[in-house]
C-alpha cells in the first residue's frame, strides 16, 4: 500500500511539473517580450526626433 501512495505522489508531482514548467517558460517569454516591446518603442521615438 505504501509503494502505490508512492507512485501516486511521483505521478501527481511529475504531472504538476509538467503543466508548470512550459506556464513558467511563457511567463518569461511574455515578459520578455513585453521589455523589448518597451525598447523598441523608444527606439522609435528617438528615430522621430531626429528625422
């Protein structure tokens, strides 16, 4: 009986980490992606004012 709560938990966790894992990836691209996104838009502004 204790060799199968033990599966279970190792079941639980490894599918736990398999939908938090690539939701924390995401969340690093989204921020990311959001930083350059802030970049670029001065870049653009600085290009305005020299033209």
């Amino acid at each position: 009986m204790k060799a199968l709560k033990t599966v279970a938990v190792a079941l639980g966790i490894t599918l736990a980490a398999l939908i938090v894992i690539p939701l924390a990836v995401l969340a690093g691209l989204f921020v990311w992606l959001k930083l350059t996104e802030e970049a670029d838009e001065e870049l653009l502004e600085l290009d305005r004012d020299g033209a």
